[in-house]
C-alpha cells in the first residue's frame, strides 16, 4: 500500500518540476516562490519534526538546533571554500557553480528518500497514520519537485541534468517505500538528519535563491510569491495535522 501511495508522490513531484520549468520567463517570480517554499519546508515541517525527534540537549540546546545550526554553516563554509576556489582561477564571484546545484538537488533526493521511507513505516503501524503521512508527503511533494527543478537550473546546469534531479527526486519516494520494508530508522538519527538538512536548506534559501530573486528585478510580486509559497506550506502542514 506504501509503495502505490508513494505513486502519488511521484507524480506530485514531477508536476512541480514540470511547473517550475514552465515558467522560467518569470524567472524571478519562480525563484521568489522556490525561498518561500523553502523557508516554510524548513520552519514549518522540518524543524519541529527535528526537535520532537532529537530533543535529547547537549550543553543546554536540543541536538536537532545544534545540527540546524551545523548544517547552515556547513552549506556557507562548502559555498565559500567554492568562491576562494573560483577567485584563484580567475572565475568571476557572480558565476554560479554547477555542482553546487547538484549536490543541493542530491540533498532534496535523499530528502525525499526519507519521505518514502518515512510513509513505508507509518503503513507499518496502522493504516490511519499512514494516510496521514501520505497526504503530508504527497502535497509537500510539489515543493520538492519545484524546489529540486530550480535549484539545479539556477546554478547553470543544463537543463537534461535539472530533468535528471527530478526525476531522481520523484522516484527517490518509491524507492524510501520499499525499504521501509527492510528496515527503519532510529528515530533519533531521523531528526538528526532533519536539523542538519533544515539548516543547509535556509541557508541556500536564504543567502542563495531569494537574493537572486530580486537581483535583476526588485518587485513586490516576488515578495508575494515569497509569501504565497510559505503559507502553501503552512495550509500542508495544517491539513495533514503536522
């Protein structure tokens, strides 16, 4: 039943992707969209997941926070080393690296791994908490797919590799599903894994897509597209019962 439910995810992400290509003479407005959904994947969904699975403190902070923390400096040391890097080889600062995107785009896919994996034991424990985790995943699935697609296009890929991604990401749920059959995650090394990758995706977020939104055009449509994508995630996160 996992596996079949995790269909749904498939196509979900595929129409995202599908979406975010479609409409790249508004490249501004997808990347103010792509913040949004982010920035609500991360405070609204991830965050908490992480905290009330890694609450445990160390030194009087929750181990997910510290990890959060972790995994947002860990993103801007990589970019950082990666610009030292472009200014010794006479790369200009404002060109972007296109394996940068990939590995972002690789983050999202194992993102999405989780979420397959997630749904398969969810099914595992009873059928009504599987058709809640499902309805989570396969509406948050858009934003994957969306976010996966314009990631990778952003940083100069070619566009078979941006299609590349997300089709990995839209396969990644039917794969986590059927290991779900396998094994399961420690909870605790779930949430783990949730604030280091919360982190590394505000950081992207927040340092890489939505001031290149605004980069060549300053508009207030992009601020709504900003807020439109963090009150999607919000209305996901309320309809699914978090």
């Amino acid at each position: 039943m996992a596996v079949v439910v995790a269909l749904g995810a498939f196509l979900m992400t595929l129409f995202g992707g599908w979406v975010a290509g479609r409409v790249t003479d508004r490249r501004h407005l997808v990347l103010g969209l792509a913040g949004g959904l982010m920035l609500g994947v991360v405070g609204l969904d991830l965050l908490p997941e992480a905290l009330e699975a890694a609450g445990k403190k160390v030194y009087g902070v929750p181990e997910a926070l510290l990890l959060f923390v972790g995994g947002f400096l860990f993103a801007h040391v990589v970019e950082r080393l990666l610009a030292v890097n472009r200014a010794a080889h006479g790369v200009g600062a404002d060109e972007r690296v296109p394996q940068v995107g990939l590995t972002a785009a690789a983050a999202m896919v194992l993102h999405s791994l989780m979420d397959g994996i997630a749904l398969g034991a969810a099914f595992q424990v009873s059928g009504g908490m599987g058709a809640t985790v499902a309805l989570a995943v396969i509406t948050h699935d858009f934003a994957d797919g969306f976010n996966t697609y314009t990631i990778t296009s952003l940083y100069g890929n070619a566009r078979r590799k941006a299609l590349a991604m997300l089709v990995a990401d839209a396969v990644a749920p039917l794969v986590g599903a059927g290991l779900a059959t396998l094994f399961t995650l420690p909870e605790e090394l779930l949430g783990c894994y949730l604030g280091f990758f919360g982190g590394a995706l505000l950081y992207l977020a927040a340092a890489e897509i939505l001031p290149e939104a605004h980069h060549e055009h300053p508009a207030r449509s992009t601020v709504l597209c900003t807020v439109a994508g963090v009150a999607f995630i919000w209305l996901v996160v309320g309809v699914s019962g978090g």
